[in-house]
C-alpha cells in the first residue's frame, strides 16, 4: 500500500511539474503575443487559466499529503497529537472532500460540455479539478482515519 501512495505521489509530482511547465510556456506565449501583436493565439490567456487552477488542485493535494496543507500540527501519525485529534481532523478534511464531489458531480452533470470561451474546450477540462480534488482529500482522510482507529490507546 505504502508503494501504490509513494508512486501515486510521484505521479501527481511529475504532472504538477508538466502543468507548470505548459503554463510558463502559455503565459510567454500569450505575451509574446500580444506585445508583437500576433493575432491567433488569444487562446493562451485561457489555457493559462485552466493550467493555473490544476496547478492549484494538484498542489493542494501534494501538500496535503506531506501534511503541509493547513497550520494544524496533528494530522499525521508522528505529531504529539492523540489519535482522537487526528480522526477529527480528518472527518473535517472528509467533509470538506465530499463537498467537493458532491459540488463537483453537480457542476459536471449541468455544464460539462459547455465549450469554454475561447478554446471551445468542454467546460469538464475545468470543472474536473473540483471532482479530482474531492476524490484525492477524500482517499488522503481515509487513508488517514483507517489507521488512526486502528492504533491502540497509549
């Protein structure tokens, strides 16, 4: 299990490193652009929007994992914090995770496929962060909980 979270990480890694990749690449472009008055790739602006906002998720999730997300030291299994501490931090976490899907299946099942403005990409390219986030916090709590239940009292 540990290996399967250890690959899923650099996975997430690897791409979070290929979306800030693109976004550079779209944001100079889009500059490039529009200082030199090139017509026909106004469409830059909004990648660069979509690539901001996976960059975004993708962080969230990476920092979540390394416990980094929010100032609560208790989250993790090495923190001095009892194991009733990190459940409730993490039922807070779950709570906010399906949230997440429950606003994201709702957004998806209304306007996925809604072109965007200027792309005309399916509206799903963005509103899949939200789903994609809730799915990832939601394995991330229970991965989390399950453990905590499972340690004896000290």
């Amino acid at each position: 299990m540990k290996h399967l979270a250890s690959s899923a990480v650099l996975v997430m890694t690897v791409i979070g490193v290929l979306v800030v990749v693109g976004l550079i690449l779209s944001t100079g472009l889009g500059a490039v652009g529009r200082y030199l008055g090139l017509s026909g790739i106004t469409w830059s602006f909004e990648m660069v929007g979509i690539l901001f906002l996976w960059t975004t998720a993708i962080g969230a999730v990476l920092s979540e994992v390394a416990g980094e997300n929010v100032s609560i030291d208790g989250n993790t299994s090495t923190s001095g914090r009892n194991r009733w501490f990190r459940i409730y931090h993490n039922v807070i976490l779950l709570s906010v995770a399906a949230a997440f899907l429950w606003s994201g299946r709702a957004m998806l099942a209304r306007t996925a496929f809604v072109p965007t403005p200027v792309m005309r990409a399916p509206s799903w390219t963005v509103q899949s962060i939200i789903v994609f986030m809730g799915a990832a916090l939601a394995v991330i709590a229970l991965a989390r909980i399950v453990p905590a239940f499972r340690e004896r009292a000290r």
